[in-house]
C-alpha cells in the first residue's frame, strides 16, 4: 500500500470513532488489501488527530497553552532528516514573532505590514490577504484567536487592532460587520476611566476563546495613573461584555482592603499582559498578572495590592474568582508574572496530582494544586530590606518557595562580570557595583544606584516555557540580565519657554534614565538619540514613543504635543533653556512629585550583558518530584562562536519552546538558528539557519498524515561585537519569512 493510499485511510479513520471506526477498518481491509502491519500504523495516527494537543488551532497550540503537540511522526530518532519544503515571505522589513494558527489545511500568519494572511498550509501559496488600512497599525502581533460554530458554519478570527477588538471571517478575510459596532468594539470603554486618556489597551498576546467568550488580558503605559488591569470576557457573535474581572478591586471586593482608599480610580497595571490558560474540563481560567503602576515606587498604593503579582483561578463562564496566590507583594520590582500558567498531571506523595506551573521574571518556579491553589511544596515568608524613600512601605516578607530550584540565577557581584569587557569598561562597572545596594531579589529601589538580579527583563519572559502535560515534564526558556536601578525625582514640564526648552523636561522625566543624560544610550541594545531625526521620520517617531520598541516600552501617557517638544528637543538639544530660563519653569509641587527609575538594563559597550554567560538557559524540570533534569545554554552570539567562544546563550532573547510527544523540543533564536532538542537530555538533534533572526513560537501540525513545524523567521538581529560607543549599531535589513519543515517524506517516521 502506498503513502498516498494510507493517507486517504488516515482522513477517513479521523471521520469515524467507536463501532464506525472497527466497521471501516474491515472495509479497508476487504477492499484495499490494508496490511496489519499498516492497520495499526494508521489507527495509532487517526486515534489521536481529535486529541487536545493533535492539532494548532489555538496561540500556544491548545487552550491550556502548554506550547505542547501530541503528534509523534517527527521524533528524536529521525529529527535530523527534517528539510525544508516552502518558505512565504513576510513581505516587509517589519520584524514579526507571530505564531502562526492552522485550521483544517489552511496556516494564518502575519506579514504585509501587519495583515493577516492566509496560505494553503501544504505548500505555502497565499490564499488571501486582509489589510487595515493604516501605514503603522497597533495590532495584537504575537497570535490570533480562532472560534467556530458547532456546525462549522460561522467560522472567524479575532484580535485587536489599534485598541479595537475586530473580527475576520476565517474563510474570506472578509471583517465582521455586525460585531460589535459597525464591526468593531472599542476596549477604552468600561475601565473607570476616560477613554480619550487610555492610548494603550490591548496586549499584545491574544486572548483565549471559551465556548462563545472571547477573554482578554491588557497592557498599558508603565506610568503613574496608568489604566487598570481588568480581565474581559466579550460575547464572539455579538461583542458584549459578558463579564469583567477588577484586578484592582472595587470597594466590597475581595482585597479592596490592600489598597489606599478608593486606589482603583486612580492607580493602574496589575494586568495580564502574557498568556493566560484554559482547564476546559474544570471551566477554569488561569490567569498570571503583572506589577501594579508606578513599577518602581509605590508610595501612593502602600500595601499588598492584591491583585498585582498574582496567579488567578477564574470561572471561564462567569469571571468568579475561585482562588489566587501573590508571588510579590507591593512590587516595586516590576517582578511580573510574565509567562502562560501550564497544566500538568504529576504524581506527587503518591497520588495524581493536577496542578498549574507559573514561571516568573525571579528565577522561580511556582507549581500550584488546580483545584486548591496550595503550593505543591512550602512556601517560607522570610524579612527583606525596607525602603529608605520617602512615603514608600515595603511589605516587611516575600514568598520564597522551597522547590523547585531557581532556573536563574539571582544575585550579581563583580565576580559575575562577564570576561569579555574591556579593562576600562570592567573597571568602572567595578567601581558602580561597589558604590550600589545590593541585598539581594528584593533590594528597594531608591536615590542610589541599586542592583537588581535576574533583573525586570530577566527570569523568564512570554511564552518562554512548554510542558508535556501528561507526564509533568516542563522546560523553560530564560535570561539573565541584571539590571541598575537609580530613582530621581522628575521636575514638572515647564510651562512656558521653547519647544526645546518643554522637550529637555520630557526627556528628563520618561527617556533620560536609559538613553543617559548625554542621548546617547548604549548601544546596540539602548540606542543613541543623537539625530535620531535621520534615522526615523517624526511619523516613525511618535509611533515609536506612543506604542514602544520592545525593549522600550511605550509612553502613551504623554500628549502629542509633549512627544513634539521631546523631538524638538532631540534635534536641537543646543536651544534648550540655559540656566536662567529654567529657573522660570514652574516650581515642583510636592504633592504631583513622582519618582522615577529607567529599567535599568546593563549592557556593555557591545551591546552584550555585563554579567558573564550563559545569558540564555533552556532548563528541563521533572514537576514529580521538583528538581531540575538538566540545563543547557540556548542559542550562542555568532560573533563569539567565530572567535571560539561557544556555550554563551542566545543575547536578549524572546524565545518560546514547543515540545513534542516525538521526544522533541523545537525552538528558534536570535542567532538565526531552529532547532530540534531531545527533551530528555537536553542535546541539539537537528538545527537549521535562517535569512532572519527569530523569536516568538512555532507551530506543529499535520496535514494528509505528514507533520510539519513551522518557524516565523522575521526578527532584528544585531551585529554585538562591532558596536561602537556612541553609534547606532549596524543592522542588517529583515529578510523575514515563515519556514515550514518536514520530513522527506511520510513513510520515514515508521
């Protein structure tokens, strides 16, 4: 019997189960002359196509989000005969960290200028395409939301574009018009806030679907009176709201009284900007939330602030709140919990145990009971540094778990210095580390330089880790990257004077803290600012300030007319005030002061971390019995590897692992390489290099009984090692494109 033939078998087997399964077996069997030996190859493969993780039709692969696929074909044994069998260019030098969905034969993606576009998801030939008529539009980039209607007629996307939740028919392309209003519905609205003052809302992760509920996470500025962090649940076929979560309490809700009084009117964050997972059976939504606004200073939230920092159990139908756990309380850290909660099955004291994992930006990794929300092993409150700023009231403990053991590492002293500074360089960073506080996670920020390590771009971040529900395996992607924290009190904007004159008080107040006093950064990670008028247009500009650059994040807080006086500024910083002028400005009202810190990220000269590699790990955890399988650098810095200098980990990475029942953990990284990693030991079986740098998920499916995976190949990669002080560094255009691998062919994986 041929590959052809025992893929019609395979279509028809997936349309039958039970006594229609056994029926037309025999049928095959009398009409085909269909071997036993074929017989049972293609049960195997037809008896778990419906299965929960057999196909990729959700961001993450499933509800749960366990970046998890049950398929087998492409395994450990045969990894390293993948090819490659079509690419589709993104069409653009925009980078993308898409992660495509695949419904029935067709693979949704991203490209053309952020549209959605559909190919056939066989060979890669483009179907349709639809565009939002925008030059720059604000769109959810990492995936996209796909619901059906029992009888598979009402099919459709969803994601948000430009702070509006919108619909696509999967089908044509073609919007939902009667979605909402007129097809759109507007995600400002019902915060407690004014609409016009909310510029960002949506996250840039998508939501999840649940039966006919779409539900949506937010993310906003990161500054004071930011917007609040609810959770949304919105009807699909009519955009109502269904239901909505306060992460920030109403008075009368549960942890209202962790707040100053009447604090949700005012303060915002405590948002789930990352993923968040489905335990479809339980109807249960877990929920992983951020640090509440301002990040790094808190005297006007004093207390725990329930529930910023938090892990939630949810009703999916209703929004009820089943359970929570605070991994930080009153976070003045920005110590998010920046990835997807995982489901798994472990055995645990002798009994099955399902239970949810949440990694986070420290280092730990927390395993909850599902049902219960009680740690899985003993969680010790110990005493941490008090706060010597002025009105701030650090919470006097911290959570410390007992295991498993942190995948990060989490302090950072001059012998951590990475060998590869210069003398000069290593010197002065010696001198800064010995003048800084540094007492560990929870050291508090303050007017003097304070380390911060893994740092609040450290530990693991969105998508960052993947588990093999069934057998409790779980890996996770995560960085190293201290951080330097200073808080300065910002002046008030002045009120009259030159545009230049406004611009140097904006600067001063949002953008000073990482691009320095002198606008020149470090690059290539933090960029000189220095004619930044010749490098972006002053479109390009204020898109940039108002929605962010990743690792920048957006200001949307600041008017249009602060971001003109920012640009005047930077194109001509020699007609700022002098002196004298300045002393005109309007003098600081103590009750408006807000303090101010930049994230604080230590690069060198070179644009490489400070800290000495490896400054990426893929880390393997067995949840049975909470210890670490293995762990191995992800990834290297082309350039060092040139020189001989091999094991350093990928630089900056926004890496999101997909493990296999085949034993197999694929991944891509910013050193343009995919990869196929056994799961049980933690060795590269197969690797690929591409046109473009990578970041973000891929996919697995399975089209006619072959497996695919695909990779979205479309991010910036930096040249580290030529980055000159004071410069720009060079980077080379984006060749971006999705890259779909398989074997050669079907009949290898028997």
């Amino acid at each position: 019997m041929n590959i052809c033939s025992e893929r019609r078998v395979t279509q028809l087997l997936a349309k039958t189960s039970g006594r229609g399964l056994f029926s037309a077996l025999v049928m095959l069997t009398f009409i085909g002359g269909l071997s036993a030996t074929a017989m049972a190859q293609s049960v195997a493969e037809a008896s778990h196509i419906d299965a929960p993780h057999a196909q990729w039709k959700d961001y993450g692969g499933a509800p749960d989000g366990a970046q998890y696929s049950s398929l087998r074909q492409i395994n450990r044994a045969n990894v390293s005969q993948l090819q490659k069998v079509w690419s589709f260019s993104t069409g653009d030098s925009r980078g993308y960290l898409f992660n495509p969905l695949i419904v029935d034969r067709t693979m949704y993606v991203l490209a053309k200028n952020n549209s959605v576009v559909a190919l056939d998801a066989v060979s890669g030939k483009e179907l349709w395409a639809h565009s939002f008529h925008a030059k720059t539009p604000l769109i959810t980039t990492r995936g996209l939301n796909y619901w059906e209607s029992e009888d598979r007629k009402d099919r459709r996307l969803i994601l948000a574009v430009d702070n509006f939740l919108q619909e696509l028919d999967a089908r044509t392309g073609k919007p939902i018009t009667d979605f909402g209003e007129n097809g759109l519905v507007d995600l400002r609205e019902g915060l407690g806030r004014d609409p016009k003052s909310l510029t960002l809302v949506q996250s840039y992760n998508p939501g999840r679907v649940f039966h006919d509920l779409i539900i949506l996470g937010s993310v906003m500025n990161e500054e004071y009176q930011s917007g609040p962090g609810d959770v949304r649940a919105y009807n699909i076929r009519s955009g109502k709201l269904t239901w909505s979560f306060h992460t920030i309490p109403h008075p009368g809700e549960v942890g209202y009284d962790t707040w100053p009084k009447d604090a949700w009117k005012t303060v915002g964050g405590a948002n789930a900007w990352s993923g968040m997972a489905i335990d479809e059976k339980r109807g249960v939504l877990y929920v992983p939330t951020a640090s509440p606004k301002y990040n790094f200073y808190g005297a006007d939230r004093t207390g725990a602030n329930l529930f910023g920092d938090c892990l939630l159990a949810l009703n999916a139908s209703t929004g009820k709140l089943l359970w929570y756990y605070q991994m930080v309380h009153h976070d003045i850290w920005d110590y998010d919990n920046p990835s997807t909660p995982l489901l798994a099955t472990v055995r645990h004291n002798g009994k099955l145990v399902d239970v949810v994992a949440q990694p986070s930006k420290v280092g730990f990794l927390w395993v909850f009971d599902r049902d219960t929300g009680k740690p899985l092993w003993p969680v010790e409150e110990r005493p941490v540094p008090k706060s010597d700023m002025p009105g701030e009231v650090t919470w006097p403990t911290q959570p410390f778990p007992s295991k498993p053991p942190a995948f990060a590492r989490q302090a950072f002293t001059e012998k951590d210095l990475s060998p590869y500074l210069e003398p000069q360089e290593r010197a002065e960073l010696q001198r800064e580390l010995r003048g800084a506080k540094n007492h560990g996670l929870f050291t508090p920020p303050s007017t003097q330089d304070t380390v911060e390590m893994p740092g609040n771009n450290g530990g693991a971040n969105f998508g960052g880790a993947a588990v093999d529900p069934s057998h409790g395996l779980l890996y996770i992607v995560s960085k190293d990257l201290p951080s330097m924290l200073k808080l300065t009190l910002a002046p008030e904007m002045p009120t009259t004077g030159s545009g230049e004159t406004r611009g140097r008080s904006v600067y001063a107040n949002n953008c000073s803290a990482c691009h320095g006093s002198d606008l020149l950064g470090r690059p290539p990670a933090i960029p000189s600012l220095k004619n930044v008028q010749e490098r972006l247009s002053d479109e390009e500009f204020h898109e940039t300030v108002k929605f962010g650059k990743p690792p920048m994040p957006a200001f949307s807080q600041l008017s249009n007319a602060e971001v003109d006086a920012l640009l005047a500024y930077l194109k001509h910083p020699e007609k700022a005030a002098t002196s004298n002028e300045q002393a005109k400005a309007a003098p600081i009202d103590p009750a408006k002061a807000h303090y101010r810190s930049g994230f604080g990220f230590m690069f060198a000269s070179s644009g490489l971390p400070v800290i000495a590699p490896p400054w990426t790990s893929l880390t393997a955890y067995d949840l049975n019995s909470g210890t670490i399988r293995w762990k191995i650098p992800l990834g290297e810095v082309p350039e060092l590897a040139a020189q001989g200098h091999a094991n350093t980990g990928s630089h900056f990475p926004k890496t999101n692992p997909v493990v296999t029942a085949g034993g197999v953990i694929f991944t891509g990284t910013r050193d343009r390489m995919v990869r196929a990693i056994d799961s049980n030991t933690g060795k590269v079986l197969w690797q690929a290099q591409m046109d473009a740098a990578l970041e973000g998920m891929p996919a697995v499916y399975q089209i006619d009984g072959r497996e695919y995976v695909a990779f979205c190949a479309a991010a910036r990669s930096t040249t580290y090692t030529h980055a000159v002080p004071g410069h720009a560094a060079s980077q080379e255009p984006i060749h971006g494109a999705y890259v779909v691998f398989a074997l050669p062919d079907a009949e290898k994986a028997h």
